[in-house]
C-alpha cells in the first residue's frame, strides 16, 4: 500500500485544564510500522483511542485508510483493528465463542474458517475450547491478537503487545507481527515501552512527550541523532530532558 | 495466508442484521455456559407467582374482590414481572460488557451503537421469556390458573409492558455509562419506584388524585387497568392499549436517546476505555 494510512492534524485532546495531547501532527506510511513511544501519561494511548474512534478529539483531524474518521470512522473500522493487554474479552466466553462473536462483528466470511485460520497462524488450537478467563496472560494476549486478526486488517493498532510475555512468546508474538505486516501488506502502529522490540520491528518511531510528539525517526536515525547506543538511552535521555513547563518556570 | 477480501460488502453497511445478531450470540454463549444464570432468570418470578398464589388462595374466599377474578392477583405478579425482567434484560445485559470489559473491544469493531440497542433488545425479549414462561406454565398445575386463558389481549399486555421494561432499562444503561457502575444498583431498584404507580394489584383510582395524573403517565397503568377489564368485565380496552403503546413509544424514544447521548459522552471523556471493575 503506497501513500499514508493515517494523517493526523494538530491532534488535540483536552480534559477540562490539562492537554492530554497537545496539536500532534503525523502521517503514517501504508506498509510500515511505527512506534509510538514516550513514558507514562505522555499521550500515546490517548493518541490511538482517538485513532480508534473510542475517544473524540477537542480539535484537529484524523484521516485513516482516506476517509475522515471522525465522520465517517465506521467505513475504515471493518478494515482495521485493535490489541490491548488492558482490554478484555468476556471471560466467560471460551476462546472459539469469542473468536466467532468478533468474526461475526467484522462481518467475516466463513468465519469459522477463518478462525481456524487464526488459531493454526497463532498456535491457539488447543486453546479454542478453553474459557478465556482460564488462560495464562500470555495466551491471553495470542488470543486477543487472533481477535485482533480476524478481519486480516490492513492497519493494526498495538498497545504494548508483548507486555506480560515471558522472552520466548514475546519472540514469538514480534516475528509473527513482522511476517503479518510482510504477507498481508498491512501497517502496524504500536505503543510499546519495549525498546529492543521498538529497534526490532519499526521503521519508524514518533517520540511523545507531554501530549506533544517532541522528535520522530527512524531508531537509527534517533540513535545517531541524540549520540546513543540504543533505543532505551534515547528513550532516558528524552524522558529525563526538563519540561517544557519546567523550563518556561 | 488466503488472499484478501476476507470481509463481507455489508462489513461497512450502515445496518447489519448480523452485528446484532453476534451481540445476542456473545450472550447467548454466556447463558448457555452458565446453569446459573438461567435459573436465576426464572428463580425470582416463580418465588414471587407461588406466593401470590397462596395469597389469591385465601382472598378467593374472603374477598369478594378477588373472588370475581380468581387469577387477577397471579396474572398481575407475572406481568408486573415482565417490566423487571425486560428492564434487567437490556440493563444486565449492558452491565455484562461492562463487567468483562467487553466496551472497548465491541466499539472499534464495526458495530454502531444503535446496533447494540437493538441487541440489547432482543436479549431483553429473550431473558423475559425465559425468566416469565416457567413460573406462569407451572401456576396452572398448581393454581388451576392459566394466564393464557387471557388469549390475545396477554399478548398485548406482555408486548407494552416489556417495551415500558426497554425504555427503562436504556435509561439506566446510559446512566451506567455516563457514571460507571457507581450507577449499577439502580438496575435492580429503578423499576420498584413505579410499582405503586403502576396499579399493579388496585385499581388506579385507589391513589391520591393528584398521583393519578402521575400514574396515567406510566404505560404499566394502563396495561394493569385493561388487564382488569378484560378480567372482570371481558371487554378489551384499546382505548388504553392506544395509550400504553403511545407511552412507550415515548419512553423507549427517550431511553434510547439517553444511550446514545451517554455514548456520545463516553466519547467525549474517554470513558470507554475505563470501564469496568
């Protein structure tokens, strides 16, 4: 896919005095995958709950897959979707049920088959029958990735995939979103605090700090420009930077 | 891996028969897994007909009241039982997203939120018949009273009273929405404030004049009044079948706004992402 998936325009949220993010402006290209990385109550999963349409900004624009999502977000919602460590699925519920309540919601065709599909792709077969609420959280986080698959979205967004996962599965999980992203031509954007993971699998990396986005790159880019090792010295060396509040007092 | 498209051309539609029916299947798939549940549905309601049937029992003989209509007072506890469990059918249903912090995952999916309503609604429909269709079958070995024998007018009679149940519970699944399950108890009480207006086992006339002006303003009032006319004097009031489905219309109009108000709330406040527990 050529051209942006997601434009962004001075982005804004605020709640009541405090800007949770602040004019953030950014483009996407279709077939990458960026991070968006900065410490706690930055703004990053402000910033991908707008992009979902679960939260309206107070100002700005969004524009995914070329449609405008804050009019018309349920024309691009079929072709994209969504994982989150803190977002559930019925507990209840076995894995399979869940899988084919959500086939059903994207309006997959032949969603039975497709869920095999899935849960052959993420090795989840055995699971299939088991109540979600019984699983471990990393086969939690493979099933709510195979929900997140179900659609074979065009963009995934990720919010800390491989948080909760032991090395091995999280290994896993990366090289099965690398290959996804290949096979399928899809674009994936990821809130991760997973610096490796960031060097990894992105191309791309949009630094957020204070609701603003305060440098993008790509890591190498990053690593040259701030004269580091790695992804986690930028990250520390950026989070510890003064405020722009701070510096301004 | 296939080759795209893996989705159907109604995936986008602005209405999709089967997003509504995936709601009802995901709780569908919940009452099935749990035994308890269903007997939880049919529990309160045959608790409540066994007693009212003891009480009917000895009014048959020393009210001359009751005496007319022997199964006003069973007939009246089961309908008043199809407002509490239409109105816990929409609001427990929307509080078992809440609970399993289901929200977020079913709002960036395709479904719109008037999808949900109509789910929520078939549900609704479902979990009363469950909960009203056992204890009403079993009064009749028991009380040799069978609330089909109303025929056609019970139909009526069901319909109004568990539209009056959706219109209540979509209020209060938009104010669960708007204040978390801070707001989860009203659930279980709302509904008990209209009970004594509602003239469930008196006449309307019974109340203070100045709360029959309230009490004509509940659809559940004019159902119980033409219950008793088709029961006492087998005439069939559509004068107030008229009123009761105009009500309803009304309230189901404003429950449903409600909703989609606190919707557009949650949106505003993020409120979506922090349900739950």
């Amino acid at each position: 896919m050529s051209g942006s998936v997601i434009k962004v325009r001075g982005l804004t949220k605020r709640f009541g005095a405090v800007a949770a993010v602040d004019g953030v402006d950014f483009d996407i290209p279709g077939g990458s995958t960026v991070a968006l990385l900065g410490g706690n109550g930055a703004g990053k999963t402000t910033t991908l709950s707008m992009l979902l349409g679960l939260l309206l900004p107070s100002a700005g624009t969004i524009e995914v897959l070329g449609e405008d999502m804050l009019r018309h977000r349920h024309r691009v919602l079929p072709h994209m979707n969504f994982s989150s460590p803190y977002v559930d699925l019925p507990h209840r519920l076995t894995v399979e049920q869940n899988l084919m309540v959500y086939g059903w919601l994207y309006g997959v065709v032949r969603p039975r088959a497709r869920l095999r599909e899935v849960a052959a792709d993420l090795a989840i077969d055995s699971l299939l029958k088991r109540e979600t609420g019984d699983l471990s959280s990393g086969q939690k986080t493979r099933v709510a990735l195979a929900k997140a698959l179900l659609n074979r979205p065009q963009l995934l967004l990720l919010d800390e995939p491989t948080a909760s996962l032991d090395p091995d599965t999280a290994d896993w999980v990366r090289t099965y979103l690398q290959d996804y992203q290949r096979r399928a031509g899809a674009t994936i954007l990821l809130a991760s605090h997973n610096m490796g993971e960031v060097e990894r699998m992105c191309g791309g990396i949009l630094m957020m700090k204070e609701g603003r986005i305060v440098d993008r790159g790509s890591p190498a880019e990053l690593i040259s420009r701030y004269g580091r090792q790695n992804m986690e010295e930028v990250f520390l060396h950026i989070a510890r930077q003064p405020s722009a509040a701070a510096v301004a007092q | 891996m296939t080759a795209l498209p893996v989705l159907s051309p109604a995936a986008a539609a602005a209405f999709s028969a089967q997003r509504v029916a995936a709601l009802v299947l995901r709780h569908l798939y919940l009452l099935r897994g749990s035994w308890t549940r269903i007997l939880e549905l049919a529990y309160w309601p045959t608790m409540q007909m066994i007693l009212w049937g003891f009480i009917s029992q000895f009014f048959v003989t020393n009210s001359t009241w009751v005496a007319q209509a022997a199964g006003v007072l069973i007939a009246a506890v089961l309908l008043w039982d199809v407002v509490f469990r239409g109105q816990l059918g929409v609001s427990i249903s929307f509080l078992e997203e809440l609970w399993s912090r289901n929200l977020a995952s079913l709002f960036v999916s395709p479904l719109r939120p008037y999808e949900m309503v109509l789910g929520l609604l078939v549900m609704s429909t479902i979990r009363t018949l469950i909960g009203v269709v056992p204890p009403a079958l079993l009064a009749i070995p028991m009380y040799h009273y069978s609330v089909f024998s109303m025929g056609l007018p019970l139909l009526a009679f069901f319909v109004n009273l568990l539209m009056m149940g959706w219109g209540m519970g979509l209020l209060i699944s938009g104010l669960v929405m708007r204040h978390g399950l801070a707001a989860e108890s009203l659930a279980w009480v709302a509904v008990f404030a209209l009970a004594p207006l509602s003239g469930i086992y008196y006449p309307i006339s019974v109340l203070p004049p100045w709360l029959q002006y309230v009490a004509w303003a509940l659809p559940s009032s004019h159902v119980f009044e033409g219950m008793r006319a088709v029961m006492f004097e087998g005439v069939f009031r559509y004068d107030l079948l008229a009123m009761a489905v105009l009500l309803n219309l009304f309230y189901i109009a404003l429950g449903a706004g409600a909703f989609l108000y606190a919707f557009r709330l949650a949106r505003i406040r993020g409120l979506l992402l922090k349900s739950g527990e």
